[in-house]
C-alpha cells in the first residue's frame, strides 16, 4: 500500500524559543572568564587559562545539543493537498 501524497517540510522555530538557552550560555561565558580574570592574578595565571578553556569546551556539546534537539521538535512533514 503506498501513496504518492507529496510533503512540505516545516519548521516553525522562533528565536523565542532558543532564547533561555542564549541566555544560559552566555551566563556560562561570562562566569567562566570572570573566574579566568579573577585567577590571572595568582602566581600561575595558566590555570585561569586552562579553566576557561575547559569550561568552554565542556559546556559547548551541552549547548550544540540543545540547539539541535530543540530545532529538531520544531520541524515536521505537511501532507499537501492533491490538486
């Protein structure tokens, strides 16, 4: 049994809806170079380096997965009408 009923691919994304997650990220931005400029005072001013990079780095696959599931709930298929 198939049909040929053709299909318009949909999505319906608003920056509304990403909207907390940019905010979110760009908390974590902040704190982490808060924390890296508050470190750059002490004797070994790597580590303040090397904490920002790692959170960073860490936090990014959380934010790509955010981004890609949300956008990922926002599309869909749209049986169009046979003329």
């Amino acid at each position: 049994m198939s049909s040929n009923t053709p299909y318009s691919l949909r999505c319906n994304l608003t920056f509304g809806d990403i909207y907390g997650q940019v905010l979110a990220w760009m908390a974590v931005i902040f704190v982490s170079l808060a924390a890296g400029l508050g470190l750059m005072g002490s004797s070994r001013p790597i580590f303040a380096l090397l904490g920002v990079g790692l959170i960073l780095v860490l936090s990014l696959p959380f934010l790509l997965f955010a981004f890609v599931t949300t956008l990922l709930n926002h599309i869909y298929l749209d049986p169009q009408e046979a003329d």
